[in-house]
C-alpha cells in the first residue's frame, strides 16, 4: 500500500480526504488508435547521386531507390468532471486518442530507369515492401498502446479522482499520457528502422538486380 501511495503521489495526485469520495461515473473509458497514411507518391526526377544524398549514403554510392517516411504520434484526450458541493472535483478521462500518422511516404526511383522498364518495376517492387514495412508496424504497435493507456494512473469514470481544478487534473493526466507512450513511440521507432534494414540486405540486393539483365 506505501507504494502504490508514492506512485500516485510521483505523477502529481494528491491523495483525498478521508470524507470526500467521487461516486462511480456512467459511461466508459475507450483508447481510440487510428492510423493515417497518405497516398504513396513515386517520384522519378532524382538521379543515383542525388538517391544517395537523400538516403545517407553520399554521392558516391549506388542507391536505385529509396522510401522516404515521416511518422508523427499525436494525442487527444478527453475528460468528464463533477462538482462536489464544497468539496471539489470528480475527475476522470472518457477517451484517449492516439493518432499515428505518416506525413510522408514516398518511393523514389532512380531517374536513370526509364518509366515501366524491368529496372524500374523491380526498383518499384522492392520498394513497396519498405511501404508495407511502416504501416505493418503501426499495426502490431494499437494493442500495446492501448494496453499501456490502460494505467490505473489515468482516472477513469467507473473510479474518478477529486481534484483541486480541472484545469490542473487535465495537464497532470497529460503529463502521465506522454510518459506512458514515450517509450512506446521510440521503440516503435526502433523496431521499425530494424524491420526496414532487413528488407536492405544484400541477398535481396541480389535478387533484385538478378531481374532485369543491365542495371
């Protein structure tokens, strides 16, 4: 019991007066992951050179095609209250939302491939599997952030926590948000760059460049 009082007391709750109960809210508690992709856009005016600048790999290096990704993680969170009648208020969260979403996702081809030529539609396979890649991985990621946004730390309808102010509430339940999905996000982010460096191997380089006679 001590420690559950010091884990509620280090995210910012202050633990009620013995008198003052908040009843049990109707309604329930629900953690909203949708995923958001743009249209993959193909691009076709960068040359090897400038595929190798993009990707990191300098000039000099023989890049054939590259997908480009940008993941945001957004929230939005909402709250229900009550006013107890001098003794303060009944606070808890009705809905998290959890928006992972790519701002961008494009496949550049190396403008040095002629449009529908057996380079380009195999740059343009192995290219695709880096697309499935990200939005694989936002998949497998929905289960786990609900589950941790699960927390008995975030107070709910059926056990809300009395507060001073709901302004106050709302930022220290936002606090406790984004220190429960932080870690979440960046092993997302790991995992997911580990999943795109095993589409990149060399026996897939192979089998690539073994498709079409001159490269």
């Amino acid at each position: 019991m001590a420690g559950l009082a010091l884990a509620l007391v280090g995210l910012g709750w202050a633990s009620p007066a013995p008198a003052a109960v908040c009843p049990s809210q109707t309604g329930s508690y629900r953690v909203d992951v949708p995923i958001e992709l743009p249209p993959v856009e193909i691009h076709h005016d960068h040359s090897r050179a400038q595929l190798g600048l993009l990707a990191f790999h300098g000039p000099t290096s023989r890049v054939l095609g590259v997908t480009a990704s940008k993941l945001r993680a957004g929230t939005a969170t909402h709250y229900g209250h009550r006013t107890l009648e001098g003794e303060g208020v009944c606070f808890w969260v009705d809905r998290i939302e959890v928006m992972l979403r790519y701002e961008v996702l494009d496949i550049y081809i190396a403008s040095e491939y002629t449009s529908g030529s057996c380079q380009y539609q195999a740059i343009l396979t192995h290219e695709k599997r880096h697309a499935k890649v990200a939005r694989t991985y936002l998949d497998d990621y929905v289960q786990t952030i609900r589950s941790a946004l699960a927390s008995l730390a975030i107070p709910k309808s059926r056990d809300p926590r009395l507060v001073e102010n709901v302004t106050g509430a709302q930022q220290k339940t936002q606090a406790t948000i984004e220190s429960l999905l932080k870690p979440i996000i960046a092993r997302l982010r790991k995992d997911m760059k580990e999943a795109q460096n095993r589409v990149d191997t060399p026996t897939e380089y192979r089998r690539v460049e073994k498709q079409c006679p001159k490269w």
